[in-house]
C-alpha cells in the first residue's frame, strides 16, 4: 500500500516504543482498507494513534513523547512486569499486539 509523505512522518513521529513501529504500520494500513482507499493518509495514522493512546494509557504516551523529544519524565516499567521464572514449570508470553 502506498503511503503519502506527510503519513510516513507523522508515523515515525508516532509515541510508541519503537519495537511497535512494524505493527502500527500494519494496523494504520487496515485502516486504510477499511475506508476503501489505496493511499495511506495522516488521518489514518491520527486513527492509530488514538488506538494506541488507549491501549497504552494516555500516561505512557504521554512518557513516550517526552521521551522522542528529549524531556522528562521518561518512560519507566512497572515493576509487576517482572517475574521470577525459576521453578516455573512453564512459561507462556503473549503478544502484546492485539
């Protein structure tokens, strides 16, 4: 799908952890599916963003952003994302993307 100038750089401007870059593409392009059109517009990737910002909680988009341009505060895990995984018979991750 072809993709206008001012889509691909608001796209990369886009407040997301960069390992999401390849991901938001491929969801602002189904987008753009679903509208009928050929050509991936900013108001696609105003869509995805949105989507995002929900998904990510506007505190951690708001953390991104900072972080893209150089303020503070930057974005910080939380520390029940860590688990201790010895003496786990199994360990099952699941994909972040919806």
């Amino acid at each position: 799908m072809k993709w206008n100038s001012d889509a691909i750089e608001r796209h990369q401007k886009m407040p997301i952890p960069p390992t999401y870059t390849t991901f938001s593409g491929k969801q602002i392009e189904k987008i753009a599916r679903k509208k009928g059109l050929s050509t991936v517009t900013v108001e696609e990737v105003k869509e995805a963003e949105e989507l995002y910002k929900d998904y990510f909680g506007i505190q951690k988009t708001e953390e991104m952003k900072n972080l893209q341009e150089g303020k503070e505060p930057v974005p910080q895990m939380a520390e029940e994302l860590f688990f201790d995984f010895s003496g786990m018979l199994y360990n099952i991750k699941v994909c972040p993307v919806k």
